[in-house]
C-alpha cells in the first residue's frame, strides 16, 4: 500500500459508512427535491404509489384521506404543491433546510408562482416535515401548502367544512 493509499483509506471508509455514502440517506434537502420530482401526486389517489415514503402516521392519514374523498373533492379542493387549483411554477423550485427540532426535519421549497406565462410572479413556499427512520432514511411527516394548511391537520378533520 503506497502512502497516498494509506492516508486516503481511512477517510474512504467512513465515508462508505456515512449515511449519504452510495445514495442509502442522502441529505433532507435532497431527498425532499427528490421526493417533489418522483412523487408529486402522492397525494392523490388515482395515483398510489410508494407508501413507505411516507410515516405510517401521514400514510393511515392520507389513505383516511383517500376513503373520505371517495373520488370527489375532499378536505382539500387545490393542488397542494401550488396552494392553487390553478397556476404553474414559473421556475424550478429550490429546497433549503430551515429547521431541525431532533425528532425531524422542515424543509422549505420554495419557487414563483404564476397564473399564467404571462402573470406576476410571487413567492410561494411549501413546507416538507420530515422525519429519519433508520430503516427507511427519511420519510415525509406532513406537508404544509402555500396556504399554510397542514394536510395532516387537514386529513384528520372528521369533515370538510361546508361539506
């Protein structure tokens, strides 16, 4: 083993040992952009996907969610990603950590929103709470809209008001 070899071993192996090491937990920033881009419609039923991206606590909710709804509007009647039935994001969103309380994470993707091409821009921010099992790296606890709604608040109302 040549000398190079031997200084840089020991800081390869705990890198192979970090939780980012060969994608097993990347960083909260990065797994919520991942998250946003491969899963975007978890919340809608008609598009089921993986659950275990999920806590079990967000998953019993929004299949709770999903059964109250029963393919119509449920307790939310917008895109939560947008806080809007309508509009698009006028750019790529960006995601920065902006909590860290020891049980979980808040991430805050944050982009401008626009009705149409030709509209104003204005900020928008969503909040991914997430939390780190050990098994699964992190898993999304609750997202909060632009609007500020919980949508683990939201999906354990017994009823959507004015419904």
């Amino acid at each position: 083993m040549n000398t190079l070899s031997r200084l840089l071993a020991p800081a390869l192996l705990a890198l192979s040992f970090s939780p980012g090491a060969h994608g097993r937990c990347p960083s909260a920033e990065a797994w919520a952009q991942a998250f946003h881009r491969d899963h975007a419609e978890f919340h809608s039923a008609a598009r089921i996907g993986d659950l275990s991206r999920l806590t079990p606590r967000f998953a019993q909710l929004l299949q709770r969610e999903w059964a109250y709804a029963n393919g119509e509007v449920g307790h939310l009647d917008h895109d939560p990603w947008l806080g809007a039935q309508d509009g698009e994001m006028a750019a790529p969103p960006s995601f920065t950590l902006i909590g860290d309380d020891g049980h979980g994470v808040s991430v805050a993707m944050r982009y401008p929103f626009a009705l149409d091409d030709q509209g104003p821009r204005t900020p928008h921010e969503v909040r991914l709470v997430l939390v780190r099992d050990a098994a699964r790296c992190w898993q999304l606890d609750d997202l909060v809209t632009p609007r500020g709604d919980s949508l683990a608040t939201l999906y354990a109302t017994p009823e959507a008001p004015g419904r």
